[in-house]
C-alpha cells in the first residue's frame, strides 16, 4: 500500500489529495460547495451536498490516477471547523442545512450568556470567548428553532456533529460517531483542562449531552471504510484545518507560528503543554493531542489562535459583488500597478471582526475615498487588509505568550499572493516563510494518519520535507512607513466598530 488519501473538506470546496511515500501529491480533486445565506449574517451548506462532494471528489481522484483502493494505506480527514450538522441517526438525514462557522445566527444568545455574566465561565473551561462563530451556538439554535430537533434529541434520535464527525459517520455507513480533541475544542461546550465534554456547560446551553460524539487523538483509528469496494481502509489523521495547517507547517516548539489565508485568516502559535488563556482577544485551543503508554495518558500541545472571517472572501466579494475582476489573478498586477493605497483602507467585517476585536455588530467599512481613487486602489486596500489582520493578532500572540515572533510560516491559496506575503513581512518586521508545498492543511492530515498506521515512521523527515525549495520574504518598507500604514488601518478598525 502506497499512498495516503485525504480528504480536504473546506468552507468553500470539497477536495480530495493523494500523497506518494515521499509526500507529493500524486492525485487532486476538487468540487465547490455552495453557501447559501438566507438571512443578514446567516451562512449555511447542505450537509448532502458536503458528503456528496467528497465523495465524488475521491472518486475522481482514484480514476485520475488509477488508484485502486489495495493501494491506499489509510485516509486522513481535516475539516472547516465549527460549522454544526445535526441529523437523524435512524434515518440518516440531516434535520436542516448545516450553519457555517461564519454564520452570525446565534448572536443573540451568545449576547445573554455575556450579559448575564457568564464570559469567564466559558472563557476559562474553553479557552474560547462567547461567540456565535463556535458550534454551540448553531447547535441551540437548531435545538429551538427546528421544528421536533430538541424533542429528538432528548429521545436520543439526533446526533451532533461537526464536519469531521459527519464524514466519519458517513464513511462508516453509521457505525461510529466520533471527533478528534481538535475539533472538540472548538465546541464551546468542551472543557480544554479536562478534555471531556463539560456537564457545567451543557446544562448552562442546555444541549444534551447523549446527542455528542466520543473524542479521540487525531492519531488513533477511527473505523474503516471501504467505500463500495471490497477492500477495508482505516480512517486516521482527523484534525480541523488549522491545526492540520500548524502540523504540516512543523510548529512542533513553543513559541512557532503559522498562518493560512484561506476564506478566512488563521494565525495559530504553539505554546507548549501549557494552556495560556489569552488577555489580548485571542483564543486557547488544543494544537494536537495523542495518547501515550497504551493511552493511558493523553499528551496535550496548546495553541493561541486569532481568527479573521475574511480573507480569500473578501477577494470573492469584489470579484462577484462589485465586479472589480474577472479572476482573482488580476488583483496583484492591479494592487502594483498603483504606487501606495491613496489613503483607502478596506475593512472587510462582512460579518463582525474576529480576533482580537471580537465585535459582532461591526461592519464592513471602505473609508478614506476621494475623487483620485481608483478601483485599483480598492483592489490593493483589500490585499492590504488581509496582512492587517493577520498583523494585529501576532502582536497580541506576543503579548500573551511573552515569546517574540521570529519568523511566520505561510499557507493557503492567498499566500501564493506575493503582494500580500511581502507586505506580511514588512508590518511585521520579520521574516515569512512560504514553503513550495502549498496544500499545508492536507499534508499534515496525511502526516497524521501516516504516522497512526507507520507509513511514516520519523516526524522529522516532515521538517526536512517542507524545507525543500521554500521561500523567504524579508522586509523591505522603512519602519516609518509601515508606522503610518498601521496607523491607518487603526483608524478604519475603530470607524467600522462605531
């Protein structure tokens, strides 16, 4: 058996890779999954079409390249995280479409746990501010706005889970209902210290807890599947997204960070066995987690994260909203093709600002127009954002951990922007590393899942791997001028905050 699959399940695509022995992509496949946004603020999939997707996307990849399912040592799953599908699990059926991790809809709620004085509560089991972006606000949502949901899962009839789960269930024609600690932690109902289910927290969301999967390492065997061919495969390497993204991108020490610009920005920095809870607006997540000494003893990484809703999005958003470009391709010959930004700044809160803001009634906000704008300048005032954002939360990463910032290490499809990644360098004044492989995010399901079965047997081979043929941009602008940008920035943050 030589190849490793894995599926890729994001906010925006379904994708299926392969990876050989030697950790190249061998196969991709990969099929858009449409958002639909029914309300203000709302954003939500059908969970069908998420399986359906993948599913097909497998598919195509195995045919492209002839693959047979013999070949295939085991297949890894990292997900978009938080966004919640609750189906029947007699029928199988989702019981409505699935919120998306953007989606602002349980807003009000998260708004009376806050006012009724229960932010540190959450804040210190989770790690996690009170936000509608995390699951358990969708999942109440759906307990009391769905019509029979709360009644079917008192009666144990309903399961709950994020996209990881629901692709295992799927995988595993029903067999098992389980989630790895990386997606757990991004719940709100999941204690970080303990790393169980929190009784305090389900009672105080009244989410019953019968409806909730079992939790496991990212390393251990989640079932096998054979997907209509006689050959069984295990299931392994089940991770969210980001934190696929920090494992991939070898962030294995205190201190190492990285960041993906995908539909979002997501910075994440290692912080060790300790779970530093953040002062600065930043939340405290489990990075990896794996079982020692026959798992008796879970071995634990914490993380710092900052998460921005729109990154990649905001390009979507002038491509099909205001039709600024035919392909996102354009927009870095259109940001050069200007000398500076003419005092416009972008600031894309299409959904509230994530970290280390966290303000769910701010809005998006172009500011700083004037007749000598150009629709150029708007292009590049929305490439700037992106390393805003990203700026911002590496200076509160500092803050909390004590530990500065060495160097940035990069992924995502908007990190092949090199417009955006040397700005990067420049606000933050230190080196960004770009390695050639640029499916970070599948690439460190596959080192899980190889490393669970032994088709990989030395994680330090990983670092070597993504050393090879990297880029490394350094700053370039002069401290003043990178001053009165920030300063800028500040400015139109605050007037979208109004």
């Amino acid at each position: 058996m030589d190849y490793v699959v894995v599926f890729d399940q994001g906010t925006t695509s379904s994708r299926c890779i392969i990876f050989d022995r030697e950790a190249n992509v061998v196969a991709k496949a990969s099929q858009e999954v449409k958002r639909h946004f029914p309300h203000a603020g709302w954003v939500e999939q059908d969970a069908m079409e998420i399986w359906s997707s993948q599913f097909a996307m497998y598919a195509k990849a195995m045919a492209e390249h002839q693959l047979q399912p013999k070949q295939i040592a085991v297949i890894g799953i990292t997900n978009q995280r938080e966004t919640t599908i609750v189906w029947n699990k007699h029928t199988g059926e989702p019981v409505c479409m699935a919120p998306v991790w953007q989606c602002r809809r349980g807003a009000p709620w998260i708004e009376s746990l806050i006012d009724t004085g229960h932010s540190e509560l959450i804040h210190n089991k989770t790690g996690l501010l009170p936000d509608a972006y995390f699951s358990a606000s969708k999942l109440r949502w759906i307990l009391d706005n769905v019509e029979g949901a709360r009644a079917g899962a008192e009666a144990g009839d309903l399961l709950f889970g994020t996209v990881d789960t629901w692709l295992i269930w799927k995988l595993t024609a029903g067999q098992e209902h389980l989630t790895d600690y990386t997606n757990a932690s991004r719940t709100m109902f999941f204690n970080i210290h303990t790393h169980e289910w929190d009784d305090e927290l389900l009672e105080l969301f009244d989410i019953p807890k019968k409806m909730l999967p079992e939790i496991r390492s990212s390393f251990d065997i989640f079932g096998d599947t054979t997907l209509g061919s006689p050959q069984s495969i295990p299931i392994s390497g089940v991770l969210g997204d980001q934190q696929a993204a920090m494992f991939a991108q070898c962030c294995f020490e205190p201190g190492e960070a990285k960041a993906t610009y995908g539909t979002g920005s997501f910075v994440l920095m290692n912080t060790g066995h300790e779970a530093v809870i953040s002062k600065h607006g930043l939340l405290t997540t489990i990075a990896f987690a794996w079982c020692e000494d026959n798992c008796d003893k879970l071995n634990v990484t914490y993380a710092l994260e900052g998460s921005n809703y729109s990154a990649g999005s905001t390009l979507q958003w002038l491509r099909d909203g205001l039709h600024l470009f035919r392909h996102v391709s354009e927009v870095e010959p259109m940001a050069r093709s200007v000398k500076d930004n003419h005092g416009v700044y972008l600031v894309p809160a299409f959904n509230g600002m994530g970290a280390p803001h966290w303000d769910s009634d701010a809005r998006g906000l172009l500011t700083g127009l004037t007749q000598g704008a150009t629709t150029e300048h708007i292009v590049r005032a929305a490439l700037e954002s992106i390393a805003f954002q990203v700026a911002d939360v590496l200076e509160a990463m500092e803050k909390d951990s004590g530990i500065p910032l060495a160097e940035l290490r990069v992924d995502g499809g908007v990190s092949q922007n090199d417009f955006v990644i040397q700005l990067q360098s420049d606000v933050l004044g230190v080196d960004v590393v770009r390695p050639a492989m640029v499916e970070a995010t599948a690439l460190g399901a596959a080192f899980c899942a190889g490393i669970a079965t032994g088709f990989w047997e030395d994680p330090k081979w990983f670092r070597a791997h993504m050393n090879q043929g990297k880029e490394t941009f350094t700053p370039e602008v002069p401290a003043e001028q990178v001053s009165a940008l920030k300063e800028g920035w500040q400015t139109a943050v605050k007037r979208a905050m109004l």
